[in-house]
C-alpha cells in the first residue's frame, strides 16, 4: 500500500493516465475501429481526482486521508466493476490496483474497508457543509446520488449484527441490570 502522498499524486493524475492506459490498450483496435473510452470510466476517474483535490483543503490527519482516498478507490471499484461488469473494459480497475499495489480488492479486510467507509462518509459530510467553496461544490456535484447509500452499507450492517438480542443487552447493560 503506497503512502498517502504518493496515492494523493496517483489519483490526482488518473483521469489523464486512464486516457492513456486505455489508448495504449486499444491502439490496434484503432487501426480498423475507432477506439471509445467508457465514458462511466472516466467520470469515476474524475470523482478520485476531484476527491484528491479537495482533500488539500479538508482537516485531518494523512492516515485519515488515506483512508478516505482508498476508499473512493474502494468506492468505484466494488460499484462499478463487480459481477459482469468487469467482462468489459477494465483499463481503470487495474490503474486502480496498480495505485493501491494490490493485485484485487479482496485483499482488504471487512474492518479497513469499513474503516476507509467511515472517514469517507465524514468527509462527504464535510464536503456538503463547505458546498459553496468551488472545490468542495465541484466535488459535491461530482458525487454519485447513491454514494451515502453505498458507503454506509458496511457501517449499518455492524451496527446491526447484534439484531434485537443485542438491542435488549445494550439497553440492559445501560441500565446496569
């Protein structure tokens, strides 16, 4: 796993590298056909970008920031390149491995990327409260709809994980019963 700065660099260069990556990919395609980057590719390039971006701006510490920018990186990968999505181009799933030096995203634990979920969600927060900044509008315009559904899936279902027994114990042990 690369440092944040390094990371932060990556991501703040990847829409520009995926063009690249994705014409090197094609380029004999091109001889006969022309060669089309998915457009959803690219505009989940910029989404890491523009969250590189405004991470300059946000306050908190680099292992915090790196939580948020992996996962953004998590974010885009699992939503966009699971199942048979993954049948067709692939160009920034493995720009997305290569930036984080893993070989796939299995690799992350339940409890990281839970972890990089949290400080992902907080930093959605933070973006939507400076909204009127450029930045942070820039990105807060760029998020996908569903985003806060997404990431706050894995947060809910530890939450929940104890179901109702869990709900009478937490209450009782309040209780000091």
């Amino acid at each position: 796993m690369p440092d944040y700065k390094e990371l932060l660099e990556k991501a703040t260069k990847l829409p520009g590298n995926l063009v690249v990556a994705h014409d090197k990919r094609y380029s004999y395609v091109s001889m006969f056909f022309t060669s089309v980057l998915c457009t959803q590719a690219y505009t989940d390039a910029l989404l890491i970008q523009k969250t590189a971006i405004c991470l300059n701006h946000y306050k908190a510490s680099e292992e915090d920031k790196k939580l948020i920018l992996t996962g953004m990186y998590i974010y885009v990968a699992r939503k966009n390149y699971s199942g048979l999505a993954i049948l067709g181009d692939n160009t920034l799933l493995q720009l997305l491995h290569d930036h984080l030096k893993i070989k796939s995203f299995t690799e992350f634990s339940a409890g990281f990327i839970k972890a990089c979920y949290e400080e992902l969600d907080k930093f959605s927060d933070w973006v939507y409260e400076q909204r009127e900044f450029e930045e942070p509008h820039t990105l807060y315009t760029a998020f996908p709809h569903d985003m806060k559904i997404v990431i706050q899936g894995p947060i809910a279902e530890e939450k929940n994980t104890h179901g109702c027994l869990g709900l009478v114990s937490d209450c009782l042990s309040g209780l000091r019963i």
